[in-house]
C-alpha cells in the first residue's frame, strides 16, 4: 500500500469512474485532488477531497496545481467518451482527448511528476479478430474516440522513453454498476449506457429500451458486451499505483471480466431484479457495433494481482439499481 504521504491527482475526480477512484483513494489514507472542468462531472461527487476547477489542457492552471501538490501520481478520467459522438464531432474529441492530455503530460515533465494512470478503452483495438480480446490483439480503431485514445496510448511509450515517465494503461470493456452502499453511479446526460438505460425504464423515466439489432450473429441475436463492476476497475487502478510506487514497469491492461452477456440477458436480469416488465423496442442495429466484445483481462489478474469483487451480472446490475432508486427518491 502506498504511504499515507502519497498524493495523487484525479483528473475527472467528478465523473463517474473517477468519483468512485476519489473515493476508493480517501479510504485508503491518500491524499487526494480532484481536477475537474465540469462539463460533464458533478462536485459533489467528489465527497470532501481538495477541489480544483479547471481544465487539464490549461498549461498554466495544470502546472500551478502539480507545484503545488507535487502528487506522487496522475490518474486521468478526464476524456470524452461517446463513440457515436465521435464520429459527429471529431474535433471535440482531439482537443479534449489527445491535445488536452498532451498538455497534461507536459505539465507532468515539467513538474517533474513520473507516474501516470490513464484510462483507455477496448475501443483502439477496432473491430474484434478474435475473442477474447488480448492486449496483443491488433489496434485499429474504427472511430475518433478510439482513435484519440489510441493517440495516448502511443505518446505515452515516446514520453516514457524521452522522460523517465512511468505509466500504466488501462483498456475498459463496459463499465457498469455503482458503489455498493448506494451513494454514488452514473449520472451520464444523456445517458447511452445500456443497464442505467434499461433501470431508467423500470424506475418510470423510460418507456421502454431500444435493442439495436436482434439478428446478431450470437446465440440470442443481440450484442453481447463484457461488463464490468466500477469498484472493481478502481481497484485495478489501486494496484496499479502499487505497482508504480514499487518502481514497475510501465505497462498496458485490459479490463473486463471475461464474461459476455447478451443485452437480452441484462433486460432479463434487470426484470429479475426490478420486479419490472421493462418493455423492449427492435431499432435497427448501429452501424460499426460487433456483435461480440468480451475481453482477456488474464494479464492484469497475473501481473497486478486484480480479481474482479463483483463480476456476477446480477451484483452489478442490483447495486446500479439501488443507485437509481436512490436518485429518483425512493
């Protein structure tokens, strides 16, 4: 475990993932300071940690906050992250993927802070050729978001290499799910999520879900994705920054839980766990979705010790579920 001395850097501490990593931070005795534009995150998210506003891409702003915490380590949750967006609006995602994140980094040279978190995504790798996906796997992303990731992904050997930077990458499949206790989850506007989509029908916001395509070439006919608990990617990250702090190499994982599941199995488990009828609509299927995304996670189990808390599709699927009773009072 890092020392209680540590300090780390969230950036994106308000969002979704990264208000869970603030958490899971604090109650591991770390410092922690969230970084945050709030384009997309909520302050109260992130609890009682030290608060900044601004943007990671403001050299200024970013370097002044490095000097003056001088963390141990960035994390960085900060990206745009909706693929169908991407493909309407590359530039937004460039500028806050790539060239923010560049900047960030170079506030990190310059302040002499060497180790990084960053989340990536399943989506550099492009259209599956074999699944699962291992980190070996081909990467040739087939939208601008995976494209800007990819971009990181890339800079981050150079930057290793020229500047004694260590980093530790980590590709998402589908995070899902919320803090067991109820008092955090997604809060996506909108939101595209497949199972708070799904709990938003069973909670009334919703008239029913759309399932995009059912003539799939998978066992029901519909996508099948590879979900995995947000408490359990946070301690993925937990053990990463161990990793680090113990002078590892940097290093690139996948993150899933080598699970598939169909989204007719995630209506069907959310009926279960809702008490719900939740309608369906058929809507044609989405343009560029493959019809199977599962990951091989077995590296990040074998090299950082990471094994999934809450990988059963119920667990993930009940606490999102407490979450968003919670959130519309009741």
């Amino acid at each position: 475990m890092a020392s209680n001395q540590t300090t780390v850097v969230v950036a994106g501490g308000a969002g979704y993932i990264g208000s869970h990593m603030v958490r899971m931070l604090q109650e591991n005795g770390l410092r922690t300071v969230v970084v945050d534009n709030l384009a997309t995150g909520h302050a109260e998210a992130a609890g009682d940690a030290i608060f900044r506003t601004g943007d990671i891409g403001d050299a200024a702003f970013i370097t002044a906050l490095l000097r003056e915490f001088q963390p141990r380590c960035v994390m960085h949750f900060a990206a745009a992250s909706l693929v169908g967006e991407s493909i309407v609006a590359p530039a937004k995602y460039w500028r806050n993927n790539t060239v923010q994140t560049l900047a960030l980094l170079d506030a990190m040279v310059e302040c002499g802070v060497k180790q990084f978190i960053f989340s990536s995504t399943a989506a550099v790798y492009g259209d599956p050729l074999e699944v699962p996906m291992g980190e070996s796997h081909r990467r040739l992303p087939i939208n601008p978001y995976g494209k800007s990731k990819l971009a990181v992904e890339n800079a981050l050997e150079d930057y290793a290499r020229a500047y004694a930077l260590r980093y530790v990458t980590f590709r998402y499949f589908n995070a899902a799910g919320a803090h067991p206790d109820g008092t955090l989850g997604e809060r996506h506007e909108p939101e595209t999520h497949l199972i708070p989509l799904v709990l938003q029908v069973a909670s009334g916001q919703r008239g029913f879900i759309s399932r995009f395509g059912s003539q799939h070439d998978t066992p029901d006919g519909s996508c099948i994705r590879d979900y995995v608990h947000v408490q359990d990617l946070c301690e993925a990250h937990l053990l990463a920054l161990q990793r680090l702090d113990a002078g590892g190499d940097s290093a690139s994982y996948n993150l899933g839980n080598g699970l598939g599941h169909s989204v007719n199995q995630v209506i069907e488990a959310a009926r279960q766990i809702t008490g719900h009828p939740i309608p369906v609509r058929d809507d044609p299927a989405r343009e560029g979705d493959p019809p199977v995304l599962v990951a091989d996670a077995a590296k990040a189990k074998l090299e950082l010790g990471w094994t999934p808390r809450y990988a059963a599709l119920e667990t993930i699927i009940a606490h999102a579920w407490q979450w968003e009773q919670r959130r519309r009072g009741r």
